[in-house]
C-alpha cells in the first residue's frame, strides 16, 4: 500500500495511481451540506476510484476502499496515508 498522497493539480485518468488525489473543481467553495465530496481518491492499496468527503480528507472519518476484491480501511492525515490496525 503506497503511504503519501500525490495530489493532481490537473484531472488526468491515467495518472491516477494508487494513492493519488484530485480535488473536485468549486468543492471547497461549496457550503457544507451534509459533508459534500471533494475529491477523487485512488485507493492506495488496489487504485480502484472513488469519492471522498471533506471530514474524510481532514482525517475525522477513515476511508475504505469500494472494490468489490479490496478491503482496504485507512486514514488520511495531512498527506500520509494511516492504515487502520487490526483488532
């Protein structure tokens, strides 16, 4: 599992490797209604894409990768990402 975010200033599918973030146009303007998504994260463990709120990209809330094959959990805290311990 890749362990620090690449953030893409730029929306560019093919370089959304594992790990990297792109920041939806216009999400950070966005009144928080129910915290909104805002942005698109590529698992960091299989590159599957998928939504992520604002608390998500904060670090309050932890990540788990959509997937179907992949059950990765995880933090992100400033640009590192945290794997969830197992219990």
């Amino acid at each position: 599992m890749v362990g620090e975010l690449n953030i893409l200033s730029e929306w560019i599918p093919e370089e959304m490797l594992p790990g990297t973030m792109f920041v939806l146009e216009n999400s950070r303007e966005s009144p928080d209604r129910s915290d909104p998504y805002v942005a698109v994260l590529a698992c960091p463990a299989c590159g599957t894409l998928g939504l992520v709120t604002r608390r998500q990209v904060e670090g309050f809330v932890s990540v788990i990768c959509g997937a179907d094959t992949c059950s990765a959990h995880y933090w992100i805290r400033d640009s590192q990402i945290v794997v969830r311990k197992p219990s």
